[in-house]
C-alpha cells in the first residue's frame, strides 16, 4: 500500500469530562492543504505583479500618447500664435494706409457714382469663406485648434480682400484730380457764361486761372499723358489719362514739359501757361472728364497747388 494514501487516526481526550474523540486524516489530504496554505500567497503576489506590470506598461503607453498629443498641440498654438501676429501685423498696416488726408477724402467723396464704384472691391466670396469655417464649429476638444486655425486662414483670406480694397481706394485717391493745376486768379467758371469774343451765351467746359505767362501748370493727379499738341481753339493741350476713366485737359499753353505716354504724378509740371489757341490773354483752361463726360473742376480742387 502507497504511503500517500496512509492514514492515521488522533485521539483527543477531554480530562475533565473523560471523553474521547477519535479523528482519521489522510496524508494526501493533509499535505495538499499544506501546500495550499503555503502557495496561495504566492500565488496572489505573482498576480499582483503581473497585474501592476500590466498597469506599468498601459501608464507609458498613455504617457507616449499625450507626449505626442502635447507636442502637436504646442505646434499648432505655435501656428496659432504666428498666425495672430500676422493678423495684427496686417490691421495696422491697414488702418494706416486707410486714413486719408480729409481734404483728399473729401475730393474722392465728390467723384460720380460710377467712378466710385469701379474701385470698389466685392468682398461676398470672403465673408461665405468664414461663414463656412464659424458653422463647422463643435464641442470636441480634438478639434478646437482645427476650427480655430481654420478660422484664422479665413480671417486671412478676407483681409487680402480688405487689403485690395485699401489698394484701390490709394489708386483711386492718386486718379482723383484734387490739387489746383496752376496758382493765380479763378477768372472763368464752370457752367454757362457769355462767350468772350462774341457776348453770345454758351457754355464754359472748365474754369480758367489767370496769371503770369510762362507760370508752371502742374497735373492734377497720377496718370500717364495721353497727349501733347495744338488742338484748335484750346490752343497748346495736354491730355492726362487718370484711372477709373478719368481724365484732365490742360489748354492754351506756351511750352509742353511733358510727351504721350509719359506717367506722372500729382505735382508734376506737365507745362507752362501761356495764350494760344481761343484765348484773350495768358490764363490756363482746365477740364475734368469722368467717363467722357465734363464735371465742374470746383467740386473736386481741394488742395492748393504742390510742386513734387
């Protein structure tokens, strides 16, 4: 017979009462509760180790991701912030080249309709560009520096519509023909009026200054010359072709200073007054024309004369 399946039997004796119990137990049973005693704390401490192994290693993973999530988010307020600059950067250099001087402003204010509209810029495809971007906002944190960034490349884009809308209102201020072309008298105006040599009434196409023959006549704003000849009763003229369909006359002049195609800018001199063509005397006849059509030259003379 096996050792293993031995089994013994242990008296326990009761000396106050004289009972006794009688008890069997098998070795087998008896060594494998041992065992099981001794190796279940064992047991128990390999599972907590491999448990916080496990814990171990989820935490690193964890730490590995937001290393990466941090690292990207710090890319992107970096893009954020140099974006912001930028913005800032374009504002003022916008507001600045926005101010105009009044007098010019006040000028531009007088121009036809049409003139003023041809400057004018749409903007309807950048305000539908931030629109689109603001709607597609959400709660979902992932996705803030996303919309935010989104939202500033559209601010961007409808600052460049600004910025051209700045462009062409500089390019309009140059066109506009504000400054007087000549320093002297203001002896014939715009509108009807006898004519000079007949007495019959007629219709004066511009204003005319008077003063010494030979005196500088300056342009009147930015433009490119069209032409420079005699042209019948306005004598000597130069034609100044300005943006926006603008243009100025400049007649009855001794000497031209300038040739077609030539650009200038307002303040140069153009020519020298004198009294050819229709004239009674030295004087300068000036015109202003939008579109073909003839404006009163008192409307838009802001600025006095300004030699550059």
């Amino acid at each position: 017979m096996r050792t293993s399946r031995r089994r013994y039997t242990v008296l326990v004796a009761d000396r106050s009462s004289g009972v006794v119990r009688r008890f069997t137990i098998s070795l087998r049973a008896t060594v494998s509760i041992v065992a099981t005693v001794f190796t279940l704390p064992v047991l128990i401490g390999l599972g907590a180790k491999w448990s916080a192994h496990a814990d171990i290693a989820q935490l690193q993973t964890t730490n590995a991701t937001l290393q990466i999530e941090n690292g990207n988010f710090r890319a992107s307020t970096g893009e954020l912030t140099t974006q912001i600059q930028s913005l800032e950067g374009v504002i003022d250099e916008l507001g600045v080249r926005a101010a105009l001087d009044p007098e010019q402003a006040r000028a531009m204010s007088k121009l036809p309709a049409i003139v003023k509209q041809k400057a004018i810029g749409g903007n309807a495809q950048a305000n539908a560009a931030i629109s689109n971007v603001v709607s597609s906002l959400t709660a979902t944190p992932e996705d803030t520096f996303g919309v935010l960034k989104g939202v500033l490349q559209a601010l961007e884009s409808r600052l460049r519509y600004v910025r051209r809308d700045v462009e062409q209102q500089e390019k309009l201020a140059g066109a506009t023909p504000s400054m007087w072309p000549a320093q002297g008298w203001l002896t014939g105006t715009f509108g009807g009026r006898p004519d000079p040599f007949s007495g019959e009434p007629g219709f004066h196409q511009g204003i005319d200054i008077s003063t010494e023959r030979g005196s500088p006549v300056f342009a009147t704003a930015d433009g490119t010359v069209d032409s420079a000849s005699y042209s019948g009763d306005y004598g000597n003229l130069i034609v100044v072709r300005h943006d926006f369909d603008l243009s100025t006359r400049y007649a009855h002049l001794s000497v031209f200073k300038v040739k077609p195609g030539q650009s200038v800018k307002r303040g140069d001199i153009v020519g020298y007054v004198g009294s050819t063509g229709r004239s009674t005397g030295a004087h300068l006849h000036y015109e202003i024309l939008a579109n073909g059509k003839l404006l009163n030259p008192l409307q838009l003379l802001t600025r006095p004369v300004s030699h550059n």
